[in-house]
C-alpha cells in the first residue's frame, strides 16, 4: 500500500527547514544526509561519519531483534540499514504519521516525531519533557543562522563543544532511529498515563527534573527495547507492553526516579542532578502467541 504523501508545499517547506542543517553535517560531520524518496514518501538517508559518537547514538537493526516480521515493518515504514546494521536511512518526521495509516495502523498509538527549531545546541530541557509526556519526539533542528555560527565558531571553539555539537547535528537521525521507531507502537492510553504523572510533576515548578529525562530518554527506551528484542510480530507489540505484569515493571522505574523529587524544591539537588544510575533491568512477560496466516 501506498501512503498518501504530506502535501507539496509541506514537503518543500520540509526540504527547506533541514537544507542548513544538511550544510552544517557536510561541513562538521565531512558528509551530508540526502533527502530522498521512496515508494512511500520522503526519506533521509545517512553516511556514518565513523565517529564514536556516530555508534553510540545511532540504533542498529538488532535492537529491534531479527523476526522477519518485524523486519518487514521496518522496510514498509521506510527504514533501511546498512552493511553495519545501522539504520541509516529513516522516514521523514512529516511522512512518518502517513506511513503508519498506509499500513493499516491506528494514527492515535505511538510517539509522533516532530520538528522543533532551535536556536542553541540543545532543546529546552522543559519543551523536552513537555512534549515527550504529550506523546511527541521532539527532533532539535536549527535556523540558518545558527548553524552558520555554529559552523565558524567550531574553528575555534575547545573540542568538547564541538563534541556536542557534532551530537547535536546525529539528533536526527538518532530520534528516528532510537526514538520515533522504537516507541511508535506504544499504545495511546499508556502514553496517558505516564504523561499524566510527568505533568503533574512538570507543574509544579519551572525547573525541568532531570530524573523525569532520564525516565524518558532512558527507562521508557529500555523497556521498549525490551520488548522489540525478541517481538515476532509488530500486532504483539502493545499486548506486551500492556501485560500487568510488565506495567507494573514501567511504572516501578518511574517511581525510582520520582523518589528523591517527593520534597518538591526541598529537595533541589535532585532535581538537577544528573542520574547515574543503570538502566532497569526490565524482564518481559510474553503474551500468547498471535497466529497470523
């Protein structure tokens, strides 16, 4: 099937909005992602710059495990990897939502990516959350001008800001390919529910909790994965994730990280401290098996 495409005008001003971005990867990263199309609709498709940065923030195929089914449903929503494992191609975050009514998916479930112009290296860590517990994946692009700076400044800038910044410039292709991918099934009450709680935490106050980040950034990611490592079939996707006994699990991270909030700005150190802490170990329940002929 065939996804209707987003109208012309959305793609070229789609086009237009990540034309500065591709100057500065060319022009930082040695190499500039194309913007391309398939049967399907518009796509990105990236060259590793062979950094360690490229490998630590880049999602591989496996992680979604290696089920043909699954595999199948990567390609038909305009993923494809390369002799790595790297997906290095990724859907558009305007022909994402397309693609998964093409495939008969509800348009309601799941994290939808979208843009944000930024104006600095990073994204408010508030809009972050805001819209992370509003079912979005915010993907930081900036303005010409920025980039223009960013570009001259990296001459002369100490080589850790230029780390961030090359990090800054993989966000794209990392949120597709970590974020947008693996919480797009994610079932739209369960989004809800866990919006519900990071809201109520985020109104309280001005300040963005970083352990509230780290539960999106990090533990939702994990448990997902969790999920997509050994998924036969993308229909058993939100049973799994759905299962009390796997809920239970979730929720169970999130309440390890709410903890030290308990006190509200008494307890400000914790709102701003980064955690180290690991990442749950989480341990899926499987449902029964979903027969498709």
């Amino acid at each position: 099937m065939t996804a209707a495409p987003p109208p012309v005008v959305e793609l070229e001003l789609e086009r237009a909005l990540l034309a500065p971005w591709q100057a500065a990867c060319a022009a930082i990263l040695g190499v500039a992602p194309i913007f391309a199309r398939d049967t399907m609709g518009p796509v990105l498709r990236f060259t590793s710059d062979h950094s360690p940065a490229h490998a630590a923030s880049i999602a591989r195929v496996d992680l979604y495990g290696s089920h043909p089914r699954v595999r199948a449903h990567l390609q038909a929503l305009g993923y494809a990897w390369d002799a790595q494992g790297y997906l290095a191609t990724v859907p558009t975050p305007l022909s994402f939502r397309p693609r998964l009514r093409a495939l008969g998916l509800d348009g309601d479930d799941g994290f939808t990516p979208e843009y944000h112009r930024v104006h600095s290296i990073y994204m408010s860590k508030r809009t972050w959350l805001s819209r992370q517990a509003a079912g979005a994946v915010p993907i930081a692009v900036g303005s010409r001008g920025f980039y223009r700076r960013a570009v001259a400044l990296a001459r002369l800038a100490p080589a850790t800001w230029t780390e961030h910044l090359r990090y800054h410039l993989h966000g794209v292709q990392h949120d597709l390919s970590k974020h947008a991918l693996c919480l797009h099934l994610v079932p739209r009450a369960q989004i809800a529910a866990l919006g519900a709680r990071a809201r109520e935490l985020l109104g309280r106050a001005w300040l963005a909790p970083q352990p509230l980040a780290r539960f999106y950034e990090n533990d939702l990611i994990a448990f997902c994965q969790a999920i997509w490592r050994d998924l036969p079939d993308p229909a058993e996707f939100a049973p799994t994730f759905t299962r009390p006994a796997n809920l239970r699990q979730l929720h169970a991270a999130l309440d390890h990280r709410l903890a030290p909030l308990a006190r509200g700005l008494r307890s400000l150190p914790a709102w701003l401290r980064e955690p180290h802490d690991p990442r749950p170990d989480f341990h899926i329940e499987r449902p029964p098996r979903i027969v498709r002929l």
